[in-house]
C-alpha cells in the first residue's frame, strides 16, 4: 500500500531528477516529469489518485502467474491524463527495485530494466509529439519485476499450455542484427535460469507484427528483419494487425474504427515503401506468434 504521504515524498523534486536518469528519461523528458511531478503536488485530488494507482501497480510486482487476476491500475485512469499513470509507476519504483533485488538480479540490469519506462515515453513523443505514455498499459509488465532487459531484447516469463516460456520483446532501439539477437538469447537463457528458477522456461516464445511472413517477400533475405522472422516456428495463424505495423513502422496510431489513410503517409525507408504499398494494394498485415528453442546448454539443463 502506498499512501498520499509516501506517493509525496518518492515524487518529491530533490530525489526525482536522480531516479529519471536511472529510468532513462531523456532530458526534455525529465524536464516535464518533475513539472508535472510539482504540479501533482498541489492537487490533493491527483495525489490520492496517482497513490491508488501506485498501490495497484505493486499488486503486480512478482505476480507472474495468473496475470489476469491482478487489478489493473488504470481502470479509472481519467482520459487524456497519461501525465498520473507516469507519476503512479514512478512512485512505486521501490516496490519492483525490491522484487529485483529478491532475486538477486544485478544493479545495473535492474535499472537498465526499467528504463524501458523512459524508452516508452521517448517513443511517445516521436509518435504525439509530446510528453506521455500511450503504451501505459504495457508498462504493468514492465512493472511484474520480470522484464528483464538483457542486451538486444527484452524478455519476461510466461506461463503457457506448454510450461514456462520466455516472452521475448523488441525495443525500438537500434538494428536487430542477427549477432545481437542470438547474444540476447544466450545471456537471457542463462539468467533467466539462475534468477528465475521458480519459471523453469523451455523456449522463447514471441507475438509480434515482425513474425508476419510477408516480411520475408518484402525485404531481402539477407536484411536484419527477415531473418529475425524466420528464427520463429510461427502458430497455425495470425490475427489481422494493420494498426501494429503503422504504429511501429510509421509512429503513428490508426483507429481501426477510423484508420489512417495510408497513402497521406510519406514512406522514407525501404520497409516503410513496401508496407504502404501492401495496405495500398489491399493486403494487410497480420501478428504471429511463434517459438524458437533456447540454445542447448540451457535446455538440456532445464529439462533435465
Ligand atoms: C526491429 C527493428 C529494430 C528492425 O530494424 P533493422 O535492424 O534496421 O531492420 P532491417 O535492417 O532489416 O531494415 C530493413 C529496412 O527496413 C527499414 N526499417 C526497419 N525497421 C523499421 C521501422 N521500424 N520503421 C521504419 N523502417 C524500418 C530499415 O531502415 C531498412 O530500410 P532501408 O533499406 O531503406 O535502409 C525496427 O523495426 C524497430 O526498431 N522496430 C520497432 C520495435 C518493434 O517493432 N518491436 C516489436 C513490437 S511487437
């Protein structure tokens, strides 16, 4: 639980700028965080809401298993005002610091971790043009004190009809080249088992606009995104996702309900070209999801 007082002093602006930089903020981030952060303070209102918010947040921390169960903090988050969910998981840092140090992870990744928060609202603002967090939903993972943000990519338990799998995750931040990717997947593999013994995992597994088949026929078999898609054994189908690839190729956010008109966009890459030309065409891109085996040591070791 953590109260009015509590949520006061964990946003208070002499420790603030400090935990920013450990959360990765950019620095025209920062800046309008501990604005909105003094701003809070002089609304009893929004301190008590960015408190509950908080509380619920920590429902989640070490709660893997039966994700569905845990109260979602957003619920009554008010429209157009991400500004209380970004102080909420703010606010409760220390909770999920504590669930990392209870599995022993290492400083150092434990915030590099959790700088997916300030990785999030950098995308945020290339996507609105403003400070905020349109993927605050997302961020309870983030915040379950199981994302683990090892080299390349991201990755969390996830208990599955199969066992415990690793959910792998890739932030925008850099060339997947397929030298990161297999790095990525033996430094998680090893960790994973050693801090996470209670989630024995015995594969990666993988949901995602990237494991669309048609990128393979749209770029060069040589590129970094093709051969990315063909690491995954893919499910049976995947489900229509036009809005992913406008949001992760475009940065922007199409309504299905009203979607963007693709052809207002102006393509500058060679996957941008050839998205738009597909949804132009009429096609439409689809999310897989798919599974890759752990690299042999370790799946000898779990299985065993
Ligand atoms: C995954 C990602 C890092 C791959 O980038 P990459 O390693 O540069 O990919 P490739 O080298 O195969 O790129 C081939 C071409 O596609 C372009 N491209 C790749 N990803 C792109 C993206 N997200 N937006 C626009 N263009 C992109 C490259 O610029 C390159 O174009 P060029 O030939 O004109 O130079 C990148 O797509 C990205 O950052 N995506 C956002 C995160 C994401 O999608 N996560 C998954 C969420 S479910």
């Amino acid at each position: 639980m953590i109260d009015e007082a509590t949520t006061r002093a964990r946003l208070a602006p002499d420790d603030l700028p400090e935990l920013l930089v450990h959360l990765g903020f950019h620095d025209d981030d920062a800046v309008e965080a501990v604005g909105f952060a003094d701003r809070l303070r002089r609304s009893r209102s929004d301190v008590a809401a960015v408190a509950r918010m908080a509380s619920l947040l920590t429902e989640g921390v070490g709660r893997l298993r039966n994700r569905d169960a845990v109260p979602d903090p957003w619920a009554d988050l008010p429209d157009g005002r991400e500004d209380l969910a970004i102080l909420a998981l703010l606010a409760s840092v220390p909770e999920v610091r504590a669930e990392h140090a209870r599995r022993q992870i290492p400083d150092e990744i434990s915030w590099g971790s959790l700088a997916d928060l300030g990785q999030q609202i950098s995308v945020n603002r290339r996507t609105h043009g403003r400070f905020g967090l349109d993927t605050y939903g997302w961020m309870r993972t983030a915040w379950s004190g199981g994302l683990m943000w090892l080299g390349r990519l991201q990755f969390v338990p996830k208990p599955t009809a199969e066992g415990w799998m690793l959910d792998t995750h890739i932030p925008a931040s850099g060339p997947l080249t397929p030298e990161s990717v297999e790095e990525s997947f033996t430094a998680a593999s090893l960790f994973f088992a050693r801090h996470f013994p209670d989630t024995p995992a015995s594969a990666f597994l993988c949901t995602s606009w990237l494991l669309d088949p048609t990128i393979t026929q749209l770029l060069p078999p040589a590129s970094n995104l093709a051969q990315f898609q063909r690491r995954w054994s893919l499910a049976a189908s995947g489900y229509q996702s036009d809005e992913s690839v406008l949001y992760f190729a475009f940065n922007v956010r199409s309504d299905p309900e009203d979607p963007i008109d693709v052809r207002t966009l102006t393509p500058r890459t060679s996957l941008q070209r050839a998205v738009a030309e597909h949804l132009t065409g009429g096609g439409h891109w689809y999310a897989w999801s798919g599974t890759a085996p752990l690299p042999d040591a370790t799946a000898a070791r779990v299985t065993s």
